[in-house]
C-alpha cells in the first residue's frame, strides 16, 4: 500500500473486490458464453459497477430478501450496519430463473459483465418499496414511474465480475474508491471534503467548496453523479467540461480532485444523502457537503416538494457518529448575480 497520510476507514473496514482476477477470467468467459442470460438495464448496470469496484462497501451483491427488508424498515442491513438504500436486481417474468443456477449478466450492448448464482429470488410490493425509499408511492417521482416498468421478482446471490462497463469519455476522471484514495494520500491529506453535484456548478458552489475544505483543513474531492440522475438534467458531457475547467482554473490543484462517480441516483432525499455520504466515505472522504434539499425530485403531484429543504441535512447530521462522516451543511448562498447555492 502507499505511504501517506491516514485516510478514514471504508465503510465496514475493507474495500470489496468483485472483480475477478486477470488470470481467472477466460474459462469464465468461455462459461458464460454457455449460461442463460439476463440483461440490465442502464441502472442495474451502474450498480453493478459500484458494487464491484467496493463503492457499495460493505455490500457485496444485490440484496437478498432478509437485507431488503430491514432497509426498507429500519435502513439496516439484516446484520444491524446502517444502509438506507435498497440495492437489487429487478428480474422480468421472461426470464428463467432457478435457484443454485448460473446467469450471465449483460449490458445493453449484449456484452457479459458478470456471473451470479441465484441464492435467493423473491417477490416484492412496488409501492411499500416506493413509500419507504421515497416517502410516498407518487408517479410524479421519476423513480416510482420508473418502477412501474421494472421485474416483479428481486434476484441475489454471489457475483463474479468478468467487466466493468467501458466507458469512452473522461476515461482518466473515471477513477474507482482505491485510485481515489491513492490520490488523495499523495496531497498529503487525512481530512477530505466531498462534494456531490448533478448540475453545472455556479459561483455560489465555487466558493462554498473552497470554504468546506478550508473548513476541515484538508481536500476537496469533487464527485460528480454521472450515470443517471433526474430527468431533464444537463447532460454529462457538458457537465463534466466545466468541471474540469473549473478546477483547472479557479481550484488549488494540490488540494482538489475530480472524478466521476457512474452513481444511478434515486432522487430520495434524505435517505439518498445518507447512502451518498456512506459512499464517499468508501473513496476516502470523512465529510460530505450536503446541500438545500439535497438529491429533492421536485415536487409531488399536489404541488408540494417531496422532502423539506433541510431534512437530508439533519437525517445525515443524525447518523455521522455511526457513519464516522460528519456532515458540512449549507443552507443558502447568494452569488454575485444574485444565483443561489443549494
């Protein structure tokens, strides 16, 4: 391992490595080849990603049945360790699927990225899910429209990871939990301050960063969500350009570092901000910037916002002894051209 500064823990100790070795992967493949198949949609494949490379640390698979449900009441795992977010593998009718079988699992592209054997396949109720991920089963929230069109059986067993999705933009920003932690202890830095954003960033989000990291005395780690986020957003590539001149141009290079997290967001938050701030502590950063109605899908279908603007601040504020992130909260600021940071 490299030497510098300490960096806080992964969550659950230890990165998980889902990625199998160079030398263990043809028969595999050649296996594969040979299996029944499942495709992903563009959301279970991001998944996959994170789960893979330890992002998701301590999981190690999509959830079995006993997971899920103490997520969904208690944002537990069934072992007790705090985990608001449910991580399954929705799977269609269409699709044969026995227990102690092998499936390969493909991408869109129909290229394989993994193996799971079924340990567990089990029904689930859309709605109780919708209500205690996003609060309220309301079609108006993308992820609950998005559900209707999902399997009605949830999948779990252990992966074998033959693949991580190849990406063809901003492959060098592209950077899993252990290169981000390399980087980060050669600034020399044990504090670091993580940013999540979905958006171009403005002057307003330009200056509380800065202040966050003068704030902890460390780094900045700004992670942008790149996979899916809300409906309607700017897309990446435009986003992903002004990060880069951004901190090229306005941020201290020792003290700042860019990647991009292939994260599929829910929009659920406070919960999200919980599972966002146990994500970044697994790349190293042991404070999260949470914003005004942090990962908020806008509003419900009376008119009303789905989560109050500070609600993910105190949910996350709530949980830093045990998450050992503590959060940096900001509320609102005013830019020079009179934009607001939230």
């Amino acid at each position: 391992m490299a030497s510098g500064p300490t960096l806080i823990t992964p969550y659950g100790s230890s990165l998980v490595d889902l990625v199998t070795r160079p030398e263990e992967r043809a028969p595999l493949v050649a296996e594969a080849m040979r299996l029944p198949s499942l495709q992903l949609s563009d959301r279970s494949v991001h998944d996959l990603e994170l789960l893979a490379v330890g992002a998701f640390s301590p999981l190690d698979r999509f959830m079995g049945r006993a997971d899920y449900e103490r997520v969904l009441a208690e944002m537990r795992l069934a072992r007790g360790t705090l985990w608001p977010m449910p991580i399954a593998l929705p799977v269609g009718t269409d699709v044969d699927v026995r227990l102690d079988s092998r499936i390969a699992l493909r991408n869109a592209r129909n290229e394989i990225l993994a193996i799971l054997r079924v340990e567990e396949a089990f029904d689930y109720d859309v709605d109780a899910e919708a209500r205690a991920v996003v609060g309220k089963a309301d079609v108006r929230h993308p992820l609950v429209a998005e559900m209707a069109s999902w399997g009605r059986v949830y999948v779990s067993g252990p992966l074998q990871v033959l693949a991580l999705p190849r990406y063809y933009d901003f492959a060098e920003l592209r950077l899993t939990p252990a290169q981000v932690r390399a980087r980060l202890r050669e600034m020399g830095c044990s504090s670091v301050v993580a940013f999540q954003t979905r958006n171009p960033l403005h002057r307003s989000h330009e200056e509380l960063t800065k202040r966050a990291a003068r704030q902890v005395g460390g780094a900045l780690l700004v992670h942008p969500a790149v996979g899916l986020t809300r409906p309607g957003d700017v897309d990446h590539y435009t986003r992903v350009r002004t990060y880069m001149a951004l901190v090229k141009h306005h941020y201290d290079a020792r003290r700042t570092l860019l990647s991009l997290l292939p994260l599929a967001m829910r929009m659920a938050g406070p919960r999200e901000a919980l599972w966002h701030a146990l994500i970044r502590r697994n790349y190293g950063a042991s404070h999260f910037i949470v914003g005004r109605d942090h990962a908020g899908p806008g509003k419900d279908s009376a008119g009303r916002p789905f989560y109050g603007p500070y609600e993910a601040q105190e949910l996350v504020a709530r949980h830093a002894e045990e998450t050992g992130v503590q959060v940096v909260p900001f509320r609102e600021m005013v830019g020079e051209r009179g934009f607001v940071a939230t």
